[in-house]
C-alpha cells in the first residue's frame, strides 16, 4: 500500500467512531503475534498532563542512553507523529508496510463474523509492531481517552502506571463524576506495577489509592508543590526538587512543574527497576524536551501564544498562566472548540483576560463547532468577539488588531494548532 491509501483507508475507519472495549484489541493483537508481550511499558493516563509527562519520560530515557518507543495521543502536525522511537517519527516505508499487513487481519477478523477493529486500535497495534521492529527497550504509552477499555490498556508489563491530572471531560464515556472519571483511569494499573500520581483532589485520590492497594501496587503522590526555588519563563524554567538543584526545563506554563516532578517521580521509579539514568543526562534529557501547541510561543513581538487546552480544568490553568506571565497585558483570543466539549465553562473561565476574542472552526472537522456558533455563545459574556472563516483570516485580524507590546493566544483544541502554528510561522518570515 501507498501512504495516501493508508491514511484514505484510515478516513473511512474513523467513520467507526469511538468503541470502548478490548476484545477486538486483543483478538488483533492475538492475530499479529502478540507483538505488546515483547515490550516493557511506561503507561500514562490522566485528563491534562500525561503528553508532558510523557516527553519528560522519554526525552530523560532516550538521553539515558535507551531506545525508546513512544506513542502519542492525540497528534499535532503530522499522523505519524502518533509513534515514534528516540523523537523520530515512524518511517513512510514502515508505516505502510505493517498498516497493510494490519488491514489485512482487519478484514480476515470481519470474514470471520467479528467487528472491524476502530482506528485508534489499529494505530495501536501498530505502535506494538512497530516497537517490537525497533527492538525498544521501553515503551511511553499514552492512553487514548480513558483507561480500562482503551485499547492502549491490552499491555501486560507495565513498569510504571503514572496518572497525570483528573478532570471532567468525556463524559459520555467516562462517567459523570470525578470518582468515576478517575476509576476508569486508574484502570491501567496491573498487579505489582508500580503507580506514580501527582496530588488530586480527595475524591480521586481515594479512587487511586483503593485500586493501587488492591493490586498491591505500590503508589508515589508526586507533589508539585514540593518544587522549590522556581524561576518561571516563557522560555526556560527552572526549579529545585529534592536533591535536584536548578533543574531546567524548555516548556512554559505554570503547570509544567507539576508535569515535571510528575515524570521525576516516575524515572526515580524506573532507575530502580532496571532503567537507570545518570544525574547529568537526565538533566539533558529534561532542557531538552520539546512538546508543541502546550502554551507554546510560536512568535514575538506581539508574543503569539498557542495552547491546546480543550477543557474545563485545562481552561483554568491557562488563564493563571497567562494572568501571572502576561499581567496588564492587552490580549487577543483566536478560540476554537469541539461541540461535544464544554465550552461554556471554558469561555467563563477565560473571557475575562481577554481584550478581543475571535472564533474559528478546526477545519475539515466534523466535530468542530461552527465559529459563527462559538462567537454567539462568547456574546452573552464578552461584547468584542468576531468570527473567522479560516484560520488564516483570523491570524490576520489577529495581527491587525496586536500591538508589538500585546499577546495573542490561540486555544480551544488541539485539532487545529499545528496548521496554525504553520500559518503564524510563514506570517513571521515575511514580517521578518
């Protein structure tokens, strides 16, 4: 197969939609040869968090000196980005290889009177090949959107589960309450693995501790308030943790500290169970990660800022970044968001920083609230808002209304940043 039939054969299977559940997971893998038995794991889950906590880890490994496998969810620029082995995306040639010999297991399994395994499964299926190609000596695996029945959770040898921050998002999956939410999480945990958490709420630590004794996993609350000596940036950071002096870290936003010590936590754990990292090269490993579209400055003077938060809890800590980094500051929203998320308490936590805010929808996605719809829903808050037609249209009037002195910050969802992290940086050249 071609790539363009892989990814054309892959529209279609999106047409499944979202199938909790790992049976067909299993059986794919069963037919593939069980490629996930020959790997060790890192497996994360949480609401926001666990794709920083996720670079951290791997970038750490990878300077250590191991060949890492990674899996991403969701992705920013490219499909492939989705797995990669030490930062390298999977090859074309790879790629279309082992899809083809997915596929055909695919249509041998509906032959035989099973379900069509979903996209997500077969992207899956295909980072355990892939992986198991590469002989990985670890694989950073991030759960799709929940725990027990993604089909990320097929995995037997996790070394460590780590949770990153619970939140309320997916609901119609999930569950409807934060004890829920954080039950399906904690789902990943296996018998005797090792569980890493940052500091939750009371309700889901309770949840997290409860499955964590019940598989005698041994649990760490990585607590992020614990980091000393900080010294906030938009371009590097710094901090204190334990016997770390002046730890450096490349991704901004307050809440990368708390990512931060989540992922130390978590190495601590993986150097006494066979995966050691020196002290210097995990100091590489950390001032070294890169994770675009997470309060990301992608140009300057006005500062262009791009996060991907798509959720209520997401929402609130972009507004106490930008109300500590940017204080007095003029800014200006380019906001889009899926329907099916809560965009009403996202635009009540948010609206109030903002001087303009302007609307767009993530293109070609079905799932994307039309502009027009968002800009009526801002206007019941916020009298100046204006929908786009295109994300090219509103990085322009983004740019006509800023002041060098003023920011610009675009956000909503993830589905759109990296071709608007593309518009911005061409916009910058021809500025330049």
């Amino acid at each position: 197969m071609k790539e363009r039939e892989v990814m054309e054969y892959m529209e279609k299977i999106s047409g499944l939609g979202i199938v909790p559940g790992l049976d067909s997971i299993r059986e794919l893998c069963r037919r593939l040869g069980e490629p996930q038995k020959d790997l060790q794991f890192v497996h994360i889950a949480g609401t926001n968090g666990k794709g920083s906590a996720s670079a951290y880890i791997s970038s750490v490994l990878k300077c250590g000196g191991y060949r890492v496998g990674r899996f991403v969810s969701p992705v920013i620029f490219e499909y492939r980005e989705r797995i990669q082995v030490n930062d390298h995306m999977i090859t074309r040639e790879s790629l279309c290889w082992n899809m083809e010999r997915i596929i055909k297991v695919c249509e041998k399994m509906v032959a035989d009177g099973l379900p069509h395994p979903t996209a997500f499964e077969m992207e899956t299926a295909l980072g355990f090949l892939y992986f198991q190609e590469k002989k990985c000596d670890i694989a950073v695996l991030e759960a799709g959107m929940g725990g027990t029945f993604d089909s990320t959770n097929v995995i037997e040898n996790t070394n460590v589960a780590v949770i990153a921050s619970i939140s309320m998002d997916h609901m119609k999956f999930l569950g409807g309450t934060l004890e829920e939410i954080a039950a399906q999480k904690a789902g990943i945990f296996k018998k005797g693995c090792a569980v890493v958490t940052v500091k939750q709420k009371p309700e889901v630590m309770e949840v997290i501790e409860g499955r964590a004794r019940a598989l005698d996993c041994p649990l760490t609350a990585a607590d992020g308030g614990a980091a000393k000596h900080v010294r906030y940036g938009l371009e590097k950071q710094y901090f204190d943790y334990k016997e770390l002096k002046s730890l450096e870290i490349a991704l901004a936003g307050q809440y990368q500290i708390e990512n931060a010590v989540l992922a130390l936590e978590a190495l601590n754990i993986l150097g006494n169970r066979g995966f050691p990292v020196e002290v210097q090269k995990l100091r590489k490993g950390f001032a070294e990660v890169k994770w675009p579209g997470r309060f990301t400055v992608v140009g300057r003077k006005p500062y262009f800022i791009v996060d991907g938060a798509h959720n209520e809890d997401a929402a609130r800590r972009l507004a106490q970044s930008l109300e500590f980094y940017f204080t007095n500051r003029r800014i200006i929203y380019i906001m889009g968001v899926f329907r099916d998320k809560e965009y009403e308490k996202m635009i009540r936590l948010t609206h109030g920083l903002a001087d303009q805010i302007i609307t767009i929808a993530a293109p070609e996605n079905p799932r994307a609230l039309p502009a027009y719809e968002l800009a009526r829903e801002i206007a019941l808050v916020h009298p100046k808002v204006t929908a786009a037609d295109s994300l090219e249209e509103a990085v322009e009037m983004s740019y006509l209304l800023a002041k060098p002195e003023d920011v610009i910050v675009a956000f909503g969802s993830l589905a759109f940043l990296g071709r608007l992290m593309k518009i911005v940086e061409k916009k910058n050249r021809g500025r330049r």
